[in-house]
C-alpha cells in the first residue's frame, strides 16, 4: 500500500515537473524591431532596407543611408538583441 501511494505520489510530482503539452505547441511570438538600429528612437514603417529577405527599419533618412552602407552589420546587431527581422513580401523581392 505505501509503495502505491508513494508511486502515485511521484507520478503526481513528475506531471506537475513537466511543462504543460498545451503552452510548448503554442509558438512564442516574434520579438518584433520596434527601434531604429542607429538612432535608437521608434521605427518609421516607411522607411526602410530590404537585405537577403529581410526588412530593416529606421526612423529616418540620415538611419537609412547608414543601414545602406552596412546592411549586415544591422541585421547582426538586430538579430543578436534578440529581434526577428520581418521578411521581405514575397511580392516586392526582386
């Protein structure tokens, strides 16, 4: 009988030590770029660079021309802060 209960007992534990089926099938969602990478100020959405499928954003022409100059560079620094880039639309990729 104590040999059951301990066993139920464990079992109890492990379910509870094990993370939930239903939160890992959910994926987590991007942390998306909210900040231009050379000035550090909020993203203009209509300014920006696509690079090897990827869209970087600045918050202004001056950011632009810098990125431009140094596209991967950027994209290391975003990704590297833990920012997924958004893809380029499939229908603007030339």
């Amino acid at each position: 009988m104590k040999r059951r209960l301990l066993l139920l007992l464990g079992c109890a534990l492990l379910a509870l030590a094990l993370p939930d089926a239903s939160r890992a099938a959910e994926p987590k969602s991007p942390n998306v770029q909210k900040l231009c990478p050379v000035m550090n100020e909020p993203i203009n959405t209509n300014l920006f660079f696509d690079f090897e499928g990827k869209r970087i954003y600045v918050s202004c022409t001056h950011s632009l021309a810098v990125v431009k100059a140094n596209p991967k560079k950027f994209v290391r620094q975003l990704e590297s802060e833990g920012i997924t880039l958004e893809a380029v639309p499939k229908e603007e990729k030339k």
